[in-house]
C-alpha cells in the first residue's frame, strides 16, 4: 500500500498541478490522445488515498487487537516487532498524506479525513509509542534468552 500510494502521489504531482493540467488539456485537444476526463481522474485518485488509508488503519488497529489477546509473554513478544512495524507503516502513510501540498490540510482532500479517522490516527500513534518501549524490551529479552542458551 505504501508503493500504490507513493505512485499515486507522484502522478497526482506531474499531472494534477495548477499549470499542468490546463496545458495537457490544451496538448490532449490538439493531438487526440488524452481524454477530456483528466481532471476528473485525478480527482478521484485524490479522493481514493483516504479511503486506502482507513484500510490501513483498519488493519493497524486489528493488528494491535490481536497482539494484545497472546496469552503468554513468549508470544507476544514474538508478536511485537510485527505489529510495531505495521503502526509505524500506517503512520507513515497518514504522515505522508497529511504533509503533501495536493492531499493534505492544503489539497482538496481535507474534508475527506474525518474527525473519527483523526482520532484514530492520534490513538495509533500512542499505542505505536507503547508498542516501541514493548518492542524494545520483547527484543531485549529475545536477546537475554539467547545468551543464557548460550551459557
């Protein structure tokens, strides 16, 4: 998801631009090869990106869910660099979308995020902080294991 959403950005930049899409109109009219649908094209690859991006918090969240019903400590703490890195990849699609002129509080996107989806971004990055103090320890202790094994 991170890559569709990197390409999708990067085409929105050369083709939804404020100069660019007047004069590809122009160039599409002139030779026939663009259809007149760009703009809207655009658009709604614009609109799509916050729709991705709930998929993915939705699948954060229920990674979080399940990492927090391991029963034992062994599993959870095998559990916790995945599910750290699934947050911390969603996050950094929201962070990314957030930031970028044509998609974030600038873009016409804005409206799309919800106060909900706000507030789901918020409570992913607290639990992204705990699972990254979880995850150091989970591997301090893998590391712990390892030695006594060792001795």
């Amino acid at each position: 998801m991170a890559t569709a959403q990197s390409q999708t950005l990067e085409l929105i930049e050369r083709l939804g631009g404020a100069s660019t899409l007047p004069m590809l109109r122009r160039r599409s009219t002139e030779q026939g090869r663009l259809p007149d649908t760009l703009a809207v094209s655009v658009r709604l690859a614009t609109l799509a990106l916050p729709a991705m991006l709930r998929d993915v918090l939705d699948m954060a969240e229920e990674e979080h869910h399940y990492w927090g019903l391991e029963a034992t400590a062994a599993k959870r703490r095998f559990r916790t660099p995945r599910t750290h890195q699934i947050l911390h990849a969603a996050l950094s699609l929201a962070k990314q979308q957030a930031e970028h002129d044509l998609v974030g509080a600038r873009g016409e996107c804005t409206a799309v995020l919800t106060a909900t989806d706000l507030s789901r971004i918020r409570t992913l990055t607290e639990r992204e902080a705990q699972l990254g103090e979880a995850a150091a320890a989970a591997n301090a202790a893998l590391a712990a294991e390892d030695y006594d094994e060792a001795v």
